[in-house]
C-alpha cells in the first residue's frame, strides 16, 4: 500500500460548476513547480478542460492527457492508471490532449512535454494519485447518499456498492464535487492490480482506421489559409531579394509576406501555396562559413579523432597501456545525419487576435512552443493556447528546444495578418535540418591473455545536439554533452577493462541537429555492440557467453540477453546462407536484447527474423510494449540498412522517399516480443527497441560474411 | 468546373484541372482523411480507390477522376465496420495512425481483386504504404484476418 505523504489541499484543484456538472479534479504534484494560482479561480471561469479528470452526470469520464500521442500509445496506458485506482467502467473512458499549462508540467522535466520514454513512468503516480482522489471522493459521495459509512463501501466498475445500494459515478459526480478533498488517498497494492498489466487495446483505434483522427494537417476553420515557405537551400542562408510576381498570379495565392526562414506564399488552399511557392524566385545571401560536405566532414572527424578530446569517462590510463601494446584492435566507426521523416509532414495552424495566440499543431513540447510564441507575440503565456492534435509521428522532431516550425507559423501569420496553416512538403521536412548528428567514433583496445579487453581508448566525434540551445546549461557538465555519450561512457563493457577513456569532441557546424529516436544511443549502441562482438571473436568466444561474462553484475541485462538466447534457438542450427547475430542494451532505464537473423541475397542484407526480449520494470499495457518493439525495430532497421543524407556544397542530396529510403512492409522482418516479469520501477518503452538492432543485424551479416560492416546504413561491399 | 463522383455523392468543384486528387478531396471536400505523406507516389497515405483500384491521388489531376467513382476511408464504411477496419481494430494495428488510411484504402483494394492473399501477394499490394510507426506485421497479419472475415460476412 502506498500512502500520499502531506498532501495539502492545494494540490488538488477541484471545481463543480462545469461542463454539464460533475467531478473535475485537477492536480499538481507536490514539489513539482506549481501553477500560478495565487487565487483560485471562480468556478466557471476555470477553462473546462484545465483538469486531469472529469467525471460527467452520464458516467463518461474524460483523461486529459499531459503527454502527446504520437503513436507509442499514452492515449491508452496513461488512462489504464486512472482507471485502475478508479475502479473505471473502461468502456465509459474518452481521452483528451491536454491543453499547454504548466499544470501539466512533466513531473521529472518541470515542463509540459513528450520525449525520452518518460511518459509512462513519469506520470505512473501522478495519474494513479488523480484516480485514487476521484475514487474516494465519490465513495464519500454514495456514503452520504447511502447513509453509510464509508468503509462500508466498495467500488468495481465505475459504481460505488454498499450491501444492496448502488449507484453509479455519474450519479454520484455531482454530489462529490461539492466535497472537501481528502488529506491523501491510498493507492492500491500491485497484487490488486486489474488493468495495469493486462494487454489493452489502444483507445484510439476507432477515429485512426476511419479517417477521422485529427492531426495537426487536418486543422479547418472558416477564414483559414494555408502557406508553404521557400526556406534557405543551405542553412544559414538569408533572403537577399526576392520576386513574388509569378508567384501572385497562380489562382488562390493570397499574400507572399517574408519571415524570417524564407518567403512564405500563402493561398486559400495548400496546392495554390505549393504551386506559388515554386514560381518564387529568390536571391539567397550565402553564409560566410564553409558550405557542409560530407566527404570533408567525415575526414575532419576522423582526424579529430586522433587528438585528445574532453574525457567522458577515464580510469587507469588508457594511453599509455595502449602505447606500450603491440597488437591493438584499432577501428573506425561511422553513422550519417538522419531525419526523422515522421509520416505526417510537420505543419502548424496560427490564429493571432488582440488578446491571445491560439495554436493547433502536434507538439512534443507544448511548455516550449507556449513560452516562445508568447515571446514572439508580447503576450504572457497564458494567453498562448496550444491545441494538442494526434502527432503523425514525432520520434524527437516534433520536440525542438528552437519550436521551429511553431515560430515560423506564428511570424507567418504575424506578416500575413491572417489564420494561417503552415504546412510543410516532404522535400522540405528532408530538408528542414534537425537531424541526428553524424557521428564518427574511433575504438582502440588492448586485449589482455584472457581474451578480454585490458585497455581501451574510446573517441567519438560529433555535433552536440544541445548545443546553443537553452537546454545547453542543464545538459552539457564539464564541456560534455550526456547525449553524445550514452551507452559508451557508462557501458558495463567498457567500465570493466582496468585502463580506460572515452573522449569526446562535439565541433560545430551549420547543420541544425536534434534528439532522434534514441538520441545517443541510436550510434552508441551500434558501436559497442558490434565491438564487443568482435572481440567476441578475437577471442574465439560465442558471442551470448562472452557477454555474460561481463554482465555477472548486470542481472537485468542478463536477464533479456538469456531470455532472447532461449527463445530466438541462439546455438541452434539454421538452414544453409543464414545467421544469427545478438545485441543487448541498456537505454531510457529500459533492458532490451534482439536476435536477428539475416541472409545476403543478391548483395543486400534480408533481415528475416528478429526476437526481442525486453525488461522495462512494471509492464503497464503489455499489449503497447510489444507494439513498440515491433515499431522501434522497424525505425531502427531502416536507419540500419537504408537512411543517410548527404551533404554537397552545404545542400542536402536526398529529397524524397525515393532516395531517402526507409523500410517497407516485404522488408520487415517476423519479430517475436518477449517481456521480462518485473516489479521494478517503469523504465521508458518508446524509443529502446531501437538501440540493438542494427549491431544486431551487423552481427549476423558478420557471422554469415566474415566481413564487420563499421557504417551505418550497412552495406556489403559489392 | 469537375464533376466528382465522390463516395457516392455528386461534386462540382471549380478549379485548375491538374489540381491533384488529394487537395480536392481535402481543401474542397473536406474529406481530410486522406493523407499528403510525400506528393510523389512514394508513400502510399494518399491512398483511395478510383473505380475499385487503389490510386495514388497525390498524383492523379483530378481531371483525370472526372466522372470516375471515387472512394476515400471515409466511403469504406459508415461505421469502421469494412472487413478490413475489422481486422485493424481487433490485431491493434494503428500507432500514430497517419498512414493508415492509406494502408486500409491499399489493403481493402487488394481484397476485393485478390480474396485470399497470399504473403507474396500482400508485400506487392502494401509495399506501396511506407509506415514509419513500424506497424508493417500487424498490417500483413490483419490483411490475412480480413480475407477471413470477408468469407464470414
Ligand atoms: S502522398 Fe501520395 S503516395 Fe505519398
Ligand atoms: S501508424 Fe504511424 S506511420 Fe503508420
């Protein structure tokens, strides 16, 4: 049983006198920066949906959501918390995004936002707190109603049950919302648990398989325009003159106004704008500095790599123990930029008036995008309000420190003077910048008689993806960015060999960069899994057990790395031309081994098979996890086997789907899920099936090849 | 002026005749669940049916559609009651869910040519529809769980 300590009542904000009546709690949880309520305010001036929960007179009670639903499916899991501690009829469940309010402030970040697999753990008290507060507030309704005592009541599927009386949440929401709120509130022991832990399908299948599922593309209003933006061919270019002439005379253009980004046209209509958009002719003023080249960059790393960065992590002396060595194990990895390509083009619907700012988008960083819009507009953020859509995907784009394509809207319909949606086409979402750094590492490793590593010297190079930002302070200590780092510096690998350093080098360049799916761990992890694989062989040891032998300490690691060994057959035999290879990673407090098994048909790597065992702590919907795995599979395997951009003269070379290239349906492979039993405390889902994939693919066209592939995409040489 | 044959509704619309499909059915019509993913015939979210066949409409003039039947995931059912939608909704098969009108569209098209699919006959028809939420298992798994729905029904 676990027991609120000191919950003083103004951390519950309860209000009766809306939408139709009924409950509404809104919450805060204590020590997490509060909501400006010097004075409560007046019943019906509190906005309807600025609560956690609402309990309508017709039983439906309504979850707002302070995380964004982009797929990884908090729609679902972050309800199944209230339901649980609510005793909830989940058939009588509606969902909500939450509007932008520091009410809603992430509970370990301090601001609203949706990223680093955090949702669900973030919020596993929070939520069940909100449910446990409704639950006894209408049991202390139906008492009173009952003429009972409390204790004498019970609740099971939305009703509250004394002897033979019963009645039903939405008989009982009125009465309750006049009550005081209790001092604290007991939350139910795990053995009681009924829905945290039952596989539950996803809430918001219905409007996405019928077309009605509102994404930010899909915002209509009377009176509404659309833009596209001419932006600048190399980052940092600026508009020096332009033409809007032919521009002005495709039917349904509008207005061309300049921004800040570009020039952007705007129409009655998004193929107008696009149409517009294209007969722009514009004179862009070169940066002063040198335009990025990708073959120049990559030999710009590799020679930092040679040189003393800043250590990340250092025991022993690495440098000297690898200076006296004969033989060392001296290799170069390398990883390209990547876009996130989410399926829905990144877009965003600004509406100015004279006393706010109203937003529709699909945002990861709603706490983010308020502040920035209210700095743009001179309004307080209060007066900012962000409609959360359904995200076509995020994967990290759609939560930027800099609210890119949030600004660019609001200067758009700033200039235009108009409700404006500005939308973006798929060259210019390839080309929009905020990609995953490139990044260049360089591994050199002694190995010692007994077939392990006794000094190894780490170096990555790559741009620091908080860098100038505002999130730079919190995030870079003693000139390292943790993001860079993570999974190399703290890998249970590399922390056991007695004489070791990682350095670090983060050079700058123009290129805009940003948190992708698995941030570091996206390169890292395909680092240190192919190299201890390797090592594995140096040492002529099977790949399973030579990780085992550094992970005795690391039971949670070992635990899915056995698990994926039973269940994917490791050491069983496969039929002729294929193989298996191994990969396991700790990432977002999460434990995630995958097998694959791979063939080479025609030169190209076929992935055919992949397991995956996974340990995230409590498994709140089972059913998501599986789904995520599968998801994070697929997003990693297309960066394994396909995505790259590539810079020439400062401009990006991909445009499109057709070069750059992601996986399809025949290239996806069977996977298996497997989840690790656990009490322990939630661990991030979203992002962490990613990691291990693409070494563990390199792995099994190794073992097939004999050939260590040390790039990503993976490619064989022809 | 195009005459559009739209889930079985008569529209007249006004416009450049090379105004693709999909920012009529869209901007126009309103029927906004048809998705722009690439506008190249890439990405297959844009997904309808012209005369039974799954079309690209980011592609296709909307002249060329003149008096043609169009449908959209709208026209699929009333209801989410289409076989297919079915099938999605019982094998969870959404995550985000923007590319899945497309896939439906593509996946219902397959169905009414070729009733019982084979894997080989499923990667041809969908590989078409890229899915960056990954949801490509569940997408073959519940094109085989509606060709068996279909015969129920
Ligand atoms: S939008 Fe038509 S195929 Fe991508
Ligand atoms: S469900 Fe997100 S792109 Fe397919």
């Amino acid at each position: 049983m676990e027991i609120l300590p000191n919950l003083s009542r103004r951390d519950f904000i309860k209000t009766s006198a809306l939408v139709a009546g009924g409950l509404v709690i809104a919450f805060v949880v204590p020590g997490v920066r509060r909501f400006a309520l010097a004075a409560p305010p007046a019943a019906n001036k509190l906005p309807a949906p600025n609560a956690f929960l609402r309990v309508g007179n017709d039983g439906v009670i309504t979850v707002l959501l302070a995380h964004s639903e982009m797929g990884q499916g908090v729609w679902t899991a972050l309800p199944m918390l209230i339901a649980e501690e609510l005793d909830a009829d989940w058939s009588k469940i509606k969902v909500e995004h939450a509007p932008a309010s520091t009410l809603y402030a992430h509970t370990a970040y301090g601001m609203q936002m949706t990223g680093g697999s955090s949702s669900t753990w973030s919020e596993f008290d929070r939520y069940r707190q909100i449910g446990a507060l409704a639950r006894t507030l209408l049991v202390q309704a139906a008492a009173q109603r009952f003429g009972v005592d409390a204790a004498a009541c019970r609740t099971e599927n939305g009703k509250v049950i004394a002897g033979a009386q019963h009645a039903s949440y939405g008989e009982l929401a009125e009465l309750a919302a006049t009550l005081p709120v209790p001092e604290n509130v007991t939350l139910k022991n795990p053995k009681d648990w009924k829905i945290i832990g039952k596989p539950t399908k996803r809430l918001d299948t219905p409007e996405k398989i019928t077309g009605r599922a509102q994404f930010g593309i899909d915002v209509q209003f009377p009176g509404l325009l659309t833009a596209v933006v001419a932006r600048a061919p190399v980052f940092g270019a600026k508009v020096k003159a332009f033409d809007a002439r032919k521009a002005n005379l495709v039917p349904g253009v509008v207005n061309v106004v300049q921004v800040p980004s570009g020039v952007a046209v705007i129409a009655e209509h998004f193929w107008a704008a696009k149409l517009g958009r294209d007969a722009l002719q514009i004179e862009w003023e070169q940066p002063a500095n040198a335009p990025v080249d990708s073959v120049t960059l990559r030999e710009q790393y590799h020679k930092l790599a040679e040189t003393p960065g800043t250590a990340a992590a250092q025991t022993g002396d690495a440098i000297s123990a690898l200076k006296t060595a004969s033989k060392i194990l001296d290799v170069e990895y390398a990883v390209p930029y990547l876009a996130h390509a989410p399926m829905e083009p990144l877009n965003c619907t600004v509406r100015v008036s004279t006393d706010k700012c109203e937003i529709w988008t699909g945002t990861q960083f709603q706490g983010m995008d308020q502040q920035i819009a209210a700095q743009l507009t001179g309004f307080k953020p209060e007066q900012v309000e962000i409609h959360t859509t359904f995200l076509g995907g995020g994967f990290g784009r759609r939560a930027n420190p800099a609210a890119d394509f949030v600004t660019e809207a609001v200067q758009v319909a700033q200039a235009a003077k108009a409700a404006v949606k500005t939308v973006w086409s798929r060259e210019d979402d390839i080309h929009g910048g905020y990609y995953r750094p490139a990044y260049l590492h360089r591994a050199r490793i002694r190995m010692g008689a007994n077939g392990k590593p006794v000094a190894w010297h780490h170096t990555i190079v790559g741009q620091s993806i908080v860098a100038g930002t505002v999130l730079e302070g919190m995030l870079v200590k003693n000139g390292i960015d943790a993001t860079s780092v993570e999974g190399v510096a703290d890998s249970p690998y590399i922390k056991s060999v007695a004489d070791h350093r990682v350095d670090l080098h983060s050079p700058k360049n123009s290129v805009p960069v940003l948190w992708w799916r698995s941030v570091g761990h996206s390169h890292t992890a395909f680092v240190m899994e192919t190299l201890i694989d390797e090592l594995a062989h140096v040492a002529g040891k099977d790949p399973v057990a030579y990780r085992r032998d550094f992970l005795k300490k690391h039971p949670r690691h070992l635990g899915v790395l056995n698990l994926v060994a039973k269940k994917s057959g490791w050491g069983t035999s496969l039929p002729a031309g294929r193989a298996r290879g191994v990969a396991v990673h700790e990432s977002f407090g999460s434990f995630v081994a995958e097998v694959a098994e791979v063939s080479v048909e025609k030169g190209q790597i076929r992935v055919h098979r992949v397991v995956c065992a996974i340990d995230c702590g409590v498994a709140v919907n089972p059913e998501t996890i599986v789904a995520q795995m599968e998801s994070g599979i697929a997003f990693g395997l297309s960066a394994g086997l396909f995505s790259a951009l590539h810079f020439k003269d400062g401009r990006v070379q991909e445009a499109n789907f057709n070069d750059y290239r992601v996986l399809r349906l025949n290239e996806m492979p069977k996977v298996e899920v497997h989840i690790v039993a656990s009490s322990a405390k939630s661990g991030g889902v979203g992002e962490v099936g990613v990691p291990p994939i693409a070494p563990a693919v390199a792995n099994a066209v190794a073992a097939l090849t004999g050939k260590r592939l040390r790039e990503l995409p993976l490619t064989l040489p022809s | 002026m195009v005459s559009l044959l739209v889930n079985g509704k008569k529209k007249d619309v006004t416009l450049d005749p090379s105004t693709p499909l999909l920012w009529v059915l869209r901007d126009h019509l309103g029927l906004i669940g048809t998705k722009f993913g690439c506008g190249i015939a890439q990405c297959g979210a844009c997904t309808v049916h012209v005369d039974g066949v799954a079309r690209r409409s980011c592609v296709t003039p909307v002249s060329e559609v003149a008096d043609k039947s169009i449908t959209t995931i709208e026209g699929l059912s009333a209801d989410g009651s289409h076989p297919v939608q079915r099938a999605w909704a019982e094998l969870d098969v959404v995550q985000c869910g923007y590319c899945q009108s497309g896939q439906i569209m593509s996946a219902a098209a397959l169905l009414a040519a070729t009733p019982n699919p084979s894997d080989a006959d499923i990667d041809t028809a969908l590989n078409g529809n890229i899915c960056r939420c990954g949801t490509y298992q569940r997408v073959r798994a519940a094109v085989h769980r509606a060709a068996k729905l279909n015969k129920v029904d």
